[in-house]
C-alpha cells in the first residue's frame, strides 16, 4: 500500500491510503463469503446462494459497505505500522465507496498519536555493567552432575532408604494389579510427594501402604513392597570421569569447557541485563510515557502469553493467582504497567533510531528472514513469501531498526560498576520519585528479535 503521511496540530496525524485493487478484489471476495452465509434467498439454501444472484440481491452498495467496513481497520493499521505512527485512539475515517472491483481505492484515516519523546543524549547515560565471574563452586556443581551420570549402584544393607538412594520396589493396587520392579530414584523431584514420603526411611524387604492423590483428585491406595536399595557411588574427578562422560581426555580439559560454557551462557545473561537496564535508562531521561489502544493490544498480548504458559504447565488461572497471591485486578495492573514500559521503550528508541537516521532496507530483512529459515530447514523463498503475505515484513522492519538502534547506543553509554551503580541510585533527586516497571515482554534489548 502506499501511504502518504500528514502532520497535523496537536499530536495528531492524517493517513493517506492506497488500498491496491488485488487487496480490494481480496476483501470483496471476504465480504461475499460472509454475506452468502448469513443472506437468505428463497429457493437457495443458507451458504450456497451463487455471488451474482447475491449480488443482485443485496445490491452493490451494501456489498462495497461491507468489504470496507470489515478490512479498513487492518489497511489503516497496517499503514500505522508502515509509516511508524502511534496511534493513541481509534481513527476517523473519510472515503467513498469504491464503484467497483476493478478501481484503487482510497481512504483517508484522522487519527490522534504518541508525543515523540525528546530522546536524551544517551552518551552520559551511566549504566551499571557486571563482568562474568563464574565460582568454582558453579563449576564444582556441574562436575557433580556428570559424577552421577556415570555413577555406580551398590546395594546397601545397613540402614534405610534416604534421599538420593535408588529403590527398587514392587507397587500392587488395590484391584490386584501390579508393577514389578520399578527403579525410583528418591530426591529426583520424579515421584508424587505421598510416595516419596513413604519410601523415604523404608528398609529391603518390608511394604508399605501408600495413599496418593491423583491430579483429578481421586485417591488411590498401593502396597509397595522395597526390594532393594541402592546408593549411588560416584566415580572420581578425574581423567577417567573426563573420557567416560565427555569427548576430552583429560579432567582439566574437561573443566576448562565447562567453564567456558558457563562463562558464554552468563555473559549473555548479562549483555541482555546490560541492554534492558540501557534502554530503560534511555526511556526515564527521555520521560518518555505511554498509553492507548497500543498499550491495552501490549497488555492483551502478555496476558495470552500468560495464559498459553500456564496451560502448557497445566496450572490453572485461579492456582497462579494463590501462588502469587495476586488478585486478578492486580495482576492486570501489573501487566499494564509493563506493557506501557514496553511500548515506552520503543518509543524511546524510536526517538533516538530517528536522530540517528537509521532505516532498515528490504535486504536487511530478507537476509534476516532467510538465515531463520535456512536454520528452521525450511525454503528461504517461501518463508519470505508467506511473512509478506501475513503482513509481518514491516514488524520485522521495525524490529531491527530498534535492535541495531540499541546496539548504537549500548556501545556509547557509559558503563560503570553495579556497586557504583547502587550507590548513586541510593542518592535521592527528584526525577526518581517513579522508578521504570520491568517488562517480561521481548524488547530490542534482545538479541534477536522475536
């Protein structure tokens, strides 16, 4: 679509829109579809009127009206999106219909927008910044770990089972079925808490009765009779354990890569710490605010975000609020506050992309969207296809714009030390009194967009 942009007083704009006419063709077909399934016509069934009989019926005026009204708003917004305007209330539209099909169409959008923030000069932006320190004992952790991977089993005989030991036991319900010689390891977070409890402390030989409650909340009852015991014997760290449970030959080697994982896994940790704390720095020099319709899409968006994580747990709404011993109207608080951060953070970015006069070309994009593909296995050309068909190029557009507009200005603050840092935020100003809400939400502090 091409779209003309006009600034008028008092935080308002006007858009100018160029509907193509494959996007109309699109939009009437949509509106057919839909009215052939609502319309009824004598002597035709319900969803099978013809579209010329349709068209006959309803009159061409009415069918224009609905093609219109049902896509404007997804043209307008995505010319909002185009042109980078934030809009902060719904649009007035001006147009007239269009005569037929085969015409461009036309329209033009009123709408109010986000005040640009005036950026701060971020090069005196002091940010704290950590160097990654990883303890011996992280390293000593991860050692341990791999110590039980190839750990051997000795039967114990002197004192009953305990945390870490693994059982091996036999379960008979109460309606005679039984499992034979399950191995359990006790501690490994695997068991029901009602079993583990009552293995725990259980010698070779001797059965319990354990009742659990299952997750639809029946309650069963099973007799598990202990065979054996076990404890783990750990090997030793050494050569061995190096060429048992890795591809190096030697303990140092072994723990010189562990410690460079951990130390590339925390220093990204902290580069994503580092941009985050940048730009939120960025957003409260510049007192850059937000709110409208682009917030509560923010918020709505974080709380289906919300809800799809929770169902993959398989926790309910009503349980997430017990445990975080919200209510609902604070969890929704908090939300819209951190979605108002999150759009605040790109209007503060967007400011300073602007000054800098960065502008992300169709190539950028494409390279973008083919490497992703290429590392998904799937056909560059028709991922790129597919994502400028769905109308997300222009997102992916503007995500890069913000990222390589945060990695300016992360490379030009100032960093100082976290103590430092501490220090002179415990100094009371005026310009504190309201600290930034952290977002959860992806933000070009990320390193790659999402």
């Amino acid at each position: 679509m091409a779209v003309q942009v006009e600034e008028l007083a008092d935080n308002k704009v006007r858009l100018k829109v160029d509907v193509p006419r494959e996007d109309m063709r699109h939009a009437i077909e949509h509106a057919t579809s839909d009215l052939t399934g609502s319309v009824k016509i004598p002597g035709f069934r319900q969803g099978k009127v013809p579209p010329q009989v349709l068209r006959a019926r309803v009159g061409q005026e009415r069918l224009m009206t609905e093609a219109v009204e049902s896509h404007i708003g997804g043209w307008f917004w995505d010319a909002a999106a185009s042109t980078r305007i934030r809009p902060v209330a719904q649009p007035q539209y001006d147009y007239d219909l269009p005569a037929s099909e085969d015409d461009e169409w036309t329209f033009t959008a009123t709408v109010d927008v986000q005040p640009k923030p005036e950026v701060a000069d971020w090069t005196n932006l002091e940010v704290p910044y950590a160097e990654a320190e990883i303890p011996r004992e992280l390293v000593d952790q991860e050692i341990d770990v791999l110590r039980e991977s190839v750990a051997d089993l000795a039967p114990v005989e002197d004192r009953p089972a305990q945390t870490g030991d693994v059982v091996v036991v036999d379960a008979v319900e109460e309606s005679g079925e039984a499992q034979r010689n399950l191995v359990l390891e006790l501690g490994s977070g695997r068991l029901l808490e009602d079993v583990e409890r009552a293995l725990t402390g259980a010698s070779a030989g001797e059965t319990r009765s354990v009742e659990y409650r299952l997750p639809d909340g029946q309650v069963r009852t099973t007799n598990v009779t202990v065979k054996e015991v076990k404890e783990k014997v750990l090997p030793p760290a050494d050569d061995d354990l190096a060429r048992a449970s890795s591809e190096f030959d030697s303990y140092e080697e072994l723990r010189n890569e562990i410690e460079s994982r951990l130390r590339e896994q925390l220093e990204d940790e902290l580069d994503a710490a580092f941009r985050t704390e940048a730009v939120d720095r960025l957003v409260a020099a510049s007192k850059a605010t937000a709110s409208g319709p682009l917030v509560d899409a923010r918020a709505r968006e974080l709380l289906n975000q919300l809800g799809r994580s929770l169902d993959r747990r398989g926790i309910s709404a009503e349980l997430y609020l017990q445990l975080t011993g919200q209510t609902p109207e604070q969890l929704a608080e908090g939300v819209r506050a951190e979605a108002a951060q999150s759009v605040a953070r790109e209007l503060a970015l967007e400011a300073a992309a602007d000054k800098l006069g960065i502008e992300v070309s169709d190539d950028e994009v494409e390279e973008l969207i083919r490497e992703q593909a290429e590392a998904a296995d799937e056909a560059p050309d028709e991922v790129v296809a597919q994502i400028r068909e769905a109308g997300r190029f222009e997102t992916l557009r503007a995500d890069l714009r913000l990222k390589e507009t945060l990695d300016r200005i992360v490379a030009e603050v100032k960093r100082i030390s976290p103590d430092l840092a501490q220090a002179r935020d415990q100094l009371w100003t005026p310009d504190k009194e309201t600290a930034p809400t952290e977002t959860k939400l992806w933000t070009p502090a990320s390193k790659e967009p999402a």
